[in-house]
C-alpha cells in the first residue's frame, strides 16, 4: 500500500507509481484505505486514470438517478398523462439529459466542486400546487374518449404552463447568485429560517407517498424495509469486486455498496418482486403494480432520443405560476448553499469563499433555466447523496463528477433507457419516496443542533412556523376561494403561494428569528457563522485556489475592476470588513 510519503508528490508520474504501488500491495487489505495526509485516494483537482474515473463515475449515476428519475413520475400523474404515453419516458430522458448538462457546468465554471446536480423535491410542493389550482382535476377529463393527439395537449398544455414557471422564476435565482445578493443574504438566513422550510418540504409530501404506496402496501412496506435493512444495518458489509493489479491481471478487493447503492439495490428487488407476481397473475390486472402496466411503452420508445428546448411547445407564463414556484427556488437555494459546504469539508478542501457561493448559486440558476426550457417537470439543485459518496470512496477529483455528467447526457438520448425506468411500479416509488421524505423531514430538524433549545423564544418560533405552515396550507387547499382582492391574478398568485408549506413555515421562521430580540449564542448564529468565517479567512490568505475560474484567474487579478464582480476569484465584498467586534458576536464581512 501507498506509503504517506508517496502520497506527498505533486507531479504527474508520481501519482501514477502511487497508485501502482497502491495496487500492489492491496492484497489481503482493504485496497480503498485514504492517504493518512488527506484521508482521501484523489484529491478536487487530481485526476485517477481513466478507467478508474469512468467506475468511479458510474457509481455517481447509480446514485443520483433514483431521486432524478422520481421527481417527473410523481409529476405525470397531475399532468393528466396515461401509464402508456411515451412523454412519461421522455420526461425521465430530458431530466437525466439536461441534469448531465447542469453538473457538467457547475464543476467547472460554478462552485468547482465534485458535487452532482439533479431533479430537486423542493419544485415538487409548488408544482403539484399550481397544476392542481390552475387546471381542473385529471378524474374530471374524459381522457378514454380522447384521441392521442387530444390527450397529449391535455398534458403538454399544463407541462407548458408548468416550464414559464420555472423558467422565469430561475432567472431569479441567476440575479440572486451572479450579483452577490446571495452573499449578502448569508448573515440573515439563519437556523431557525431553515428548519421551518427544509422540515416542512418533507412533511408536505407524507399523503402523495401514501397515496402511491397504498396502491398495494405489501410491496410498499418491502420496499421500505430494504431500504432501513440495507442503508442502515448492511451499511458496512463487504462485497469483493475485482480490480486491476499493476503489471497485469486482477486482484479482489471488498467494497460496501450497501452504502452508497441502496437506492438502486432496493428499486430493482422489489421491481424484480412485481415482474414475478405479474407473471404469475398474483396482482390483479390493470393495477399500476403490475410491471405491464404501461403496455408497449417500452417497446414503442425510439432507441436514440435528443432532447431539444421547447419540445413541448413554446412555454407559457402566469404570475400565479411563477410566484409559487419561487418558494421552490428559495427553498433550494438555501438547500445547496448547505451542500456546498457540507462538499468542500468531505473533499477536504477549504470551504467556498462568497464568490464561489454567488457562482454556484448563479450557475444552478442557468442549468434550471434550461430545465424549464428543454422541459423536465422540475429544476435542479445539488445532490447530498453523492457528496455522501465522495466521503465513502474517498475520491474527490472533480472529473470524475465531469465523467458522470457525460454519462447522465449518454444514457438521456437513449429513449428505450428513460423508457425502463417510466415503468416503475408505483408501489415501489411510493416506498421509496416515504423513506426518502422522511430523511429529508430529520435532514431538516437536524439543523435544530446549532440553536438553544431552552429558550422560550427559540421554541415559540419553531413550533409556530411549523405549526402555520401545514396549518394555513391545509385550510386553503379546502377552502380555494377564500382569496377575493377583486383581482383574479391577485387571487391566484397569493392562493399558489400561501398554499406552498415550505414558504410559509420558512418565511415566518425567518421574519420571527430576525425581528424578535435574542443574543447570538441563543439563535445558535456563533457556530452556525463558523464555515463562513472560515471560508473569508481562507479567501484572505489565497488558500482556495481551488475554486478559481480555470485560465482567467491570473488575469483577473491585475484587473481593478474584477475586485467588484461578485462571482469573479478577485472579489472583495460590498462592504468594508467588520470590527474585531463584530467578528467575535459571528457577522461576516460581505
């Protein structure tokens, strides 16, 4: 094995003999043990040979492409769009297609770190809001005496109203991320902000992944069980994978992909369960836990597919639409500021300084412009699993993220591969998403660490945010024309909006934590500010290099100007640096 010394040279043949001397002394060892200097096998900016990077880079698709694939299944069913249309594989395509775009983007032109982008469940809630508000119900079309042409501008009318929604509201988040707004808002976001809006996302969405699961609760509560069995008790356990030994042949080394695969082993299981019982007739037909279910969908899908901008048609835009969709936006942009840290600590690299944050933020702006233009049913955010994933391969190198964009833009153009996975069972999704909302509810409530949870203020504040979130969404849902302004526009846009959980349980967090008095330590902001000074303290000393711009930074730095362009290496800040004072209460200089 790699001695640590070795692992200490920076040229090119020097990381070649290590990882050859890393083969060779694999045997009998764990052969995926970290470098003791940096506990990782590459790091951001190295680069593993190219057969290692496209296995490292598969295993970045498998994890991803469950969430991805989810998020436009769960849509076709408000799109009034039947099992056998060939637009629910479309769908799956253009989302995997455009999600190989936006992470490509944003590994080399925005944040700069090995984190994959994908279909974000903060744009479901809103979504699932407008098409239920604007258009009538899907049990009220009589789509059986439709002809196909009739039934596919049932769903292509609402997709389009749909994509103007995301499309105008992204652009948002581009001004947001590109003019620094991002940075300056840091200070004001705080934990109790946070909670209300990640929680209520997840607790939102417990009645859709009921409704799917009860479909048949049998397969639902296996699919659920496997997913605890695998990714918590089996986490650990080894599987022997060969691998490549160094002068020729293979050598066995052991791997838990139960870690880092339990989504995908999960979903093929209980999908293998559901094509034995619809072989055997066990479940009754026209149920959509039959596997043919969707009838010739997967063999009338076309091999090869290239998913074009306004394939659906040209995209419409409503001010109802686009303020609801908003609160999805808001959401995920909080949700990946959060990711990018939690990556920059995994790949042991300093965290992102502003100007990395604001072109982050920017750059995921544009790759959910695009999804909105192209047409995929949701905008795309950062993925945690797969930073999760760095963090237990111990690769870091940021092309092997640019190997798994290029795969998620392969395999997107392949219509009969989207067409597979649009036939999902919908017991199993159902399973799925209970066990995937839930962790996002605890992902939400684990950030209750940062703040004092004696204070009385600090409890009054979440359990009224909480409480008012699923409260007056609920009440509105029951009660739609409670609204009346004498403005039907009005009417709309407040009803989309009021009715989105998450805006609501985080705006109110985030008026109440900023309004009503507390100390620093009692909101939790010393410990929760802590990244931030890091990251200004590293953007001071000229130690992250590795989020500059590829070719330019050099030339930048003599440029005056380039100080003042918020998502430029060179950037400054707005405001001159804060007082000692200052620093210590936990506000960062902007």
């Amino acid at each position: 094995m790699a001695t640590a010394e070795e692992h200490r040279m920076d040229a090119a043949g020097d990381r070649n003999r290590k990882m050859e001397a890393s083969c060779e002394g694999q045997a009998g060892q764990d052969s995926w043990s970290p470098p003791k200097k940096n506990n990782l096998l590459y790091l951001v900016d190295e680069n593993p040979p190219w057969y290692l990077t496209i296995f490292f880079g598969f295993q970045h698709f498998l994890t991803m492409i469950g969430g991805t694939i989810a998020t436009p299944l769960i849509v076709c069913r408000f799109l009034c769009m039947e099992e056998s249309d060939l637009g629910r594989g479309h769908l799956v395509s253009t989302i995997m297609f455009v999600s190989g775009i936006i992470t490509i983007l944003q590994t080399t032109l925005g944040v700069r770190l090995p984190i994959i982008q994908g279909g974000n469940f903060a744009y479901l809630v809103p979504t699932i809001t407008l098409l239920t508000t604007t258009f009538p119900p899907c049990d009220t079309i009589p789509l059986a005496n439709m002809t196909a042409e009739e039934k596919q501008e049932v769903w292509q009318v609402r997709l389009r109203e749909l994509q103007g929604a995301i499309t105008v509201s992204a652009i948002f988040q581009v001004l947001v991320g590109f003019t620094g707004v991002v940075g300056m808002l840091l200070t004001w976001i705080t934990p109790l902000a946070i909670v209300p809006t990640i929680t209520l996302l997840g607790l939102s969405l417990y009645e859709l992944g009921a409704k799917q699961a009860s479909v048949h609760w049998g397969i639902a509560a296996l699919t659920m069980v496997l997913m605890i069995l695998f990714s918590q008790y089996l986490r650990d356990l080894q599987f022997p994978i060969p691998l490549c030994k160094a002068g020729g042949g293979f050598q066995v080394s052991r791997l838990p992909l139960f870690t880092f695969l339990p989504l995908l082993i999960t979903i093929c299981i209980s999908w293998s369960l559901c094509a034995i019982l619809t072989a055997y007739d066990a479940i009754p037909e026209g149920s959509t836990a039959r596997t043919d279910f969707a009838g010739s969908l997967i063999q009338d899908a076309p091999w090869f597919r290239v998913p074009y901008p306004g394939q659906w048609g040209m995209p419409t835009v409503s001010v109802a639409g686009v303020v609801g969709v908003m609160a999805g936006v808001i959401s995920s942009i909080v949700e990946s500021i959060g990711d990018y840290f939690a990556c920059a600590r995994v790949a042991n690299v300093p965290p992102p300084p502003t100007h990395a944050l604001n072109r982050g933020v920017g750059v995921e702006g544009i790759g959910c412009v695009l999804a909105g233009i192209f047409g995929t049913s949701s905008g795309t955010a950062s993925y945690s699993g797969n930073i999760a994933l760095v963090g237990i391969t111990k690769v870091g190198s940021r092309s092997v993220v640019l190997c798994s964009g290029l795969m998620m833009l392969l395999f997107g153009v392949f219509g009969k591969f989207g067409a597979v996975f649009a036939t999902l069972p919908e017991p199993v999704l159902g399973g799925v998403l209970i066990f995937v909302f839930s962790v996002v509810t605890a992902i939400g409530l684990s950030t209750l660490q940062y703040v004092d949870l004696a204070s009385s203020r600090n409890l009054l504040i979440l359990g009224f945010s909480i409480f008012m979130g699923m409260a007056l969404p609920n009440w509105l849902q029951k009660h739609p024309d409670a609204i009346q302004t004498g403005s039907i526009m009005l009417d709309q846009s407040l009803t989309v909006l009021l009715q989105t959980s998450m805006f609501v349980g985080g705006f109110i967090g985030f008026f109440l934590d900023n309004t009503v008095p507390g100390t620093d330590e009692e909101r939790g902001l010393v410990s929760w500010h802590e990244n931030l000074r890091q990251a200004d303290s590293s953007a001071i000393s000229g130690t992250t290099s590795i989020y500059d711009l590829p070719y330019i930074t050099a030339s930048l730095r003599s440029l005056k100007w380039a100080r003042y362009v918020p998502f430029f290496p060179t950037f400054k800040g707005f405001r001159k640096r804060a007082s000692a004072k200052n620093a210590e209460r936990g506000n960062i200089p902007l």
